[in-house]
C-alpha cells in the first residue's frame, strides 16, 4: 500500500479549512492540561511540597523563591519555541513536531503526579516534570498558531481574524474549566490527582490531534530554503521589525505572568466570599479566562468598530493602548496591596476589577500580536517569528525572576533544607553558611533529633553570634537560637499587649500600625545596639526585626520574629470548623502529630481564644515586598508604555499571506486589522 501524500498547499475556498476543529479542539484540552497545573503550582510550592514525603516534613519555601521557580517555569516554557520552530521548519515540519512533542509533554505531566513516589525525592520529580512540560508546550506552541494560519489560502485568509479568535476563544474555554477545577482537587484529593487530571486532558489533546492529520495541510520544512529566506533582506527586516515591539511586549508579559505568582499569594490576604461563592487561593485566576471570554466578542464586535468611526485602531495602536490598561491593573492591585500592609482585607473584587483592566490589555496586545505577528512574517518563517513572539513572554518571565531572585536575602532556612539530613559533622559549609551538626537526644524518646550550629559573623564556633537549631526525630524545625531571643521576644510582648488591650470584640482587635508599633518599641534595643523594626505585614500577621551582629538591615544575619494572630472563628466561618480535613491538613497532622493539628485548629479558628504564636528565624526576607513591590511594576510598566509610543508610531507593516499559486510570499502591504492600505499604521 502506497504511503498517503499529505497535502501541502490549501484549498482555494472561500469556506473554513477542514481541519480547524481538530486543532481548535486540540488547542481546548492542551489548555486545560497546561492552565491546570500551573493554577495551582505556586500554592504547591508554598504550602504542599514539603509534606510530600511521608514521616517527614520539608522546609517551607518562600514567596519569593516560588514566585522565582514559577517565572523561571514560564520562562522556559516560553524560550523552547525556538527549538520547535527549527524542528519544524528545517526538518520534520509543524505537524510531527507538534505530535512527537505532545508525547514529551505527557511524560512531564506523569513525572508531576508521581511526586512524592518511590525513585526520586519530590523535588526531583517536581523539576523533572517542569523541565519536560516546558520542553513540550514550549516546542509545540509556534508550531501550533503557524499551524492555524497554514489551513488559509487566499480566498479564505479574511476568515484568519475570526478563527484566530476562536483559537484563543479555545485557549481560554480549556483554561476556565481546568482553573476552577484543580485548585478544588488539590484541596481534597492533594497533588497526585491534581497534576494527574491535567495529563489525562493531554493525552486526550495528543490524541485528538492525531485524528486531523487527513484533513490537515501540511506544510513541509523549508530546509535550506529556510536559511535563504530568514537571512533574505525582507527575513532580517521583518525579524528586526517585530523584535523591537517584542523588547516592549516582554515586559507586558513579566506583568501578566503575576497573575500565577504574587497575585495569587495576595490573595490569601483578601476577603474571598464573593458572588456567593468563597474562592479559593489560586482559584481567582479563572476569572481571566472567562474575561476573555466575554471581551474578544465585545471589543471585535463593539469597542473596535466604534474606535474605528473617531480613529483608525492599527495593530499598533491596540497594543500601545494595552500597556497603558496594564499599568492601570497593577495600579488597582498595588492599592489592595497597600490596604492588607495598613491591617485591612479587601474584598477579592479589587483584583476582579484589576481582571478587568488586564484582560483587555491582554486582548489587545496578545490576540492582535499573534496574528499581527503571522501576517508580517515570510512564507518559510511563520513558525520562527512565531517562536521570536513567544520568546517574549520568555524574556518578561525571566526579568521577572531575576527581580524576584535579587529581592532575597539568604537565610538560615537554606541550611535546615539542606543539612538536616546529613550525618553529624565538625564543620562543613553551604554557600555563605558555615555549620556544625551533632545528635540531640530527645525526651521520652528512643530517637534522636539534630541540632545544627551555625558560626556567625565572626565565623568562629561557641561565640556570641552563633545561631542553633534544634531538629525533632522528624526532621521538623523546631526551635531557633539566636544571642537575641529574649529581648526580640520582649519586643513582641509589647505588640501582643496593644492588640489585647485594645477591642473587646475579637474580631475588631486590631495590631498596631508601623507608627504606633515602632513608638512601642521605641525604648529597645538588641544585644549589640541596635534598634527593633516593626512591619505590619496584614491584619494577623508582624514581624520584628534585630539588625543582627553585622549592624546592617536587610542581610542574612538579621534576626526576624514572624508573628501571627489566630482568632476564634465567627458565626460566618462555622462551616470551616466542622468540615471535614482536606488533604493538606491531614499531612499536617500524620507528619507533626498533636503540634500539627493544634496548627490546622488553629487556622481553621476552633480554639478557646485567640492567641499569637510567634516564631524566630533568621535570614531570609525579602527587600522588595508588599505594596512596594507592585507599585514597582506599575511604575515600570507605565515607562514601558510611554516610550512604546514613539516606537509604534514609526512603525512601518508589511504582510504576507499563504498563496497556492506561487511559492514566493505574497506581500499584500496592508493592515490586516481593516483591510485598507495606509502606510501610517500608528
């Protein structure tokens, strides 16, 4: 039997390519399976990983490193384009590409779900699976959108707009569905399912690809043509043209990735009960699929045509406008910030009307770049500036990262992470740390704990400076020591009697500001001299500060008391007394036993009274937080959005569409927005 000829050029009709189904289908279940594990992957990180392995509870990771590990994820999920462009325009072609990728990307979804399994440590399984999904995703996508734009020719290109609506319209259903769902299987079922569901969803998404492959046009790799026309004049032009509004849309996309990161953890401070309904943590991210949702319709039908009767809306002009929405978001965002920092819980609604405000950014910058970006690319370089767009999403992740990396200071918790387990030592060394372990004996107990002794500033043993942690049988953290202990405990004395002293009513008891906190604590100083700071961090949560034995604020010797206020529940968290335990508390209490449920019962508010507990730590803060670190993305953001102007507004177009009659590109030198031919496109 001979080998079936796919065809390579598409049909001249004025009707839909055959094909598009399987691929808008396809893009729906890939979505799901892609959204769902990313929804949850921050709170994973921060409240999950380190009870993945039973018996044993980890080191918690901070905001800021999970919010690192996240962008660096997206980063280079988003940088592996490349490799899928050059996959399938020089050798195998889109449609291999996209299949043989989708099977990595299913392996990287399977790796997830066995954390905490036998082979590897959770960590390993975790940055095995994150590597292959970035692998595969990332390989897949330029093929995939260049792959919707191959079914057209030129009868049917005016359709492109549409179904390129639709394809996101796809994105988003996919992302909708699995944004509500896997938070919920987390809570109950813990991370195995959770990450598991969203695999099945590709494999589904693989399969139903592989069912269009009769009806798909398959363009074949441009081989060494490939290099003829990406090294042409009109290749370098078109490549340094759309490269320079990518340096710009990077950084809207350092923005929006948050979404999944720090807008996430700041939700955790808000009021969530909203619509009726009460939304968990990572759950609120749905609401930017379904805003989608219901503004591509909006601004393709109303917004657009009415713009169109005062101005011409280029491509141009629809993403300079969107950087400014942008700025306008975080600006929403960074105020709900500043309201958790002064002790309130804004509604939840503060980041809906942020929502608002971002989605639309995205429809006009993401929707009109992706097609923009097909439509100025040459024939044989769809799928490369495709990967040149997709590598800006990349660039703003990893500026992202680089910011949230350089906001940490190190602290002691990277050594109880990596030293717990190690046999008892004289002297050994992490990084900046230098450490001593030894056994500890523990009481009414036949197993030992392990204390960790680490040389201070002055990197001798047995001085003044020294820091000791004390490690149960289970390798839980459970005691800090530091020369400071006592007089930063004093400090905290002060702070829990102004918040005891003040309403009788639990729930109007409130911590004293940053003014009326640092007037309390006026009069204290730590043992070298130095002042206590005092930051409100939300209505239950402080911290107290020592400068530490270096005398220098914000480095790894500074000495922090983090303090958290548990309150009675009220008659409107009755329900969460008596529902059952979810997964994560009931890890808690198998891997910490009688101080593992007193912490879920503590946070659930089933107690006699409120209480503070507090803990002492050194190390490990962050330099940009709160309301400071959105408002310096809303800065940036809105510089990014003033200097685009004058870019956009040289800005010259040039497009090219797929043509059946000739294998040369088609320069049609128009704006594909409206048809008309303008060469002023800003």
């Amino acid at each position: 039997m001979a080998k079936q000829k796919y065809r390579s050029v598409p049909d001249e009709t004025s009707q839909l390519p055959k094909g598009i189904k399987y691929i808008i289908g396809n893009e729906a279940a890939e979505r799901f399976s892609f959204y769902g594990m990313r929804t949850i992957l921050v709170i994973f990180m921060t409240k999950y990983l380190h009870y993945m392995v039973d018996g044993e509870v980890g080191t918690e990771m901070s905001d800021a490193k999970a919010n690192e590990y996240y962008h660096n994820f997206v980063a280079a999920t988003y940088f592996f384009p490349v490799m899928g462009s050059f996959l399938s325009d020089i050798l195998i072609g889109k449609y291999r590409t996209i299949l043989w990728l989708s099977i990595v990307y299913c392996l990287g979804h399977l790796s997830l779900a066995l954390m905490g399994g036998a082979g590897l440590a959770p960590g390993s399984w975790l940055m095995a699976g994150l590597f292959l999904i970035a692998l595969g995703s990332g390989g897949i996508k330029p093929c995939v959108s260049a792959h919707v734009g191959d079914q057209f020719g030129t009868k049917n290109s005016h359709l492109m707009t549409k179904v390129f609506q639709w394809f996101y319209f796809a994105i988003n259903f996919g992302s909708t569905a699995s944004t509500w769902m896997t938070p919920l299987l987390l809570k109950w079922y813990g991370p195995h399912i959770a990450f598991g569901v969203p695999g099945v969803l590709m494999a589904i998404a693989t399969l139903m690809f592989w069912m269009g492959r009769n009806v798909f046009i398959h363009v074949p790799p441009g081989g060494s043509r490939f290099f003829r026309e990406t090294f042409s004049r009109d290749g370098v032009v078109a490549l340094l043209k759309l490269s320079t509004i990518y340096a710009f849309v990077a950084v809207f996309w350092g923005l929006f990735d948050q979404t999944g990161s720090s807008w996430v953890i700041q939700a955790e401070n808000m009021d969530r009960r909203f619509l009726g309904v009460t939304w968990l943590q990572s759950q609120i991210q749905v609401l930017n699929p379904i805003l989608v949702m219901i503004l591509i319709p909006l601004f393709q039908f109303v917004i657009y045509p009415s713009v169109n009767k005062v101005f011409r809306l280029t491509a141009i002009r629809k993403i300079s406008i969107g950087f400014f929405l942008t700025a306008a978001s975080f600006a929403v965002v960074a105020k709900a910030q500043d309201l958790i920092d002064g002790g309130a819980t804004p509604s939840i609604a503060w980041q809906l009307w942020a929502y608002v405000l971002l989605t639309s950014g995205e429809v006009l910058i993401s929707i009109t770049g992706l097609e923009f970006s097909y439509t100025q690319a040459p024939k044989t370089m769809k799928s490369v500036i495709m990967a040149v767009w997709l590598f800006s999403v990349s660039l703003g992740n990893i500026f992202t990262s680089v910011v949230n990396h350089s906001i940490q200071v190190p602290g002691i918790s990277q050594v109880a992470a990596e030293a717990k387990s190690q046999s008892p030592s004289p002297k050994n060394t992490i990084d900046t740390w230098t450490f001593r372990t030894s056994s500890r004996s523990l009481e009414g107990s036949e197993q030992a704990g392990k204390t960790i002794t680490i040389s201070g500033v002055d990197e001798q043993f047995d001085t003044a400076d020294d820091i000791v942690m004390h490690f149960n049988q289970y390798n839980v953290l459970e005691e800090v020591e530091t020369v400071d202990n006592e007089s930063i405990v004093t400090a905290s004395e002060l702070i829990e009697n102004a918040f005891f002293s003040g309403a009788q009513d639990d729930s109007a008891r409130a911590l004293p500001t940053e003014s009326e906190g640092q007037a309390l604590l006026a009069g204290l100083k730590d043992s070298n001299g130095n002042a206590f700071v005092y930051n409100q961090l939300s209505k239950n949560d402080y911290r107290i500060t020592s400068s530490g034995a270096d005398g220098i604020n914000q480095t790894q010797w500074d000495i922090i008391l983090r303090a958290t206020v548990s309150r009675v529940a009220t008659d409107a968290d009755s329900s969460a007394e008596q529902a059952p335990y979810d997964w994560l508390e009931q890890h808690m209490i198998a891997a910490r036993g009688a101080e593992g449920k007193a912490a879920v019962e503590a946070a659930r508010g089933n107690i006699a009274e409120t209480a503070i507990g507090h803990s002492i730590t050194v190390g490990g803060q962050d330099t940009l937080e709160g309301g400071d670190y959105f408002w310096f993305w809303t800065y940036t953001i809105l510089v990014t959005s003033v200097l685009f102007v004058p870019v956009g507004y040289f800005y010259k177009e040039k497009s090219y569409i797929q043509s059946e009659s000739s294998d040369a590109p088609v320069d049609s030198s128009v704006d594909v927005n409206d048809q008309t031919d303008d060469t002023d496109t800003y």
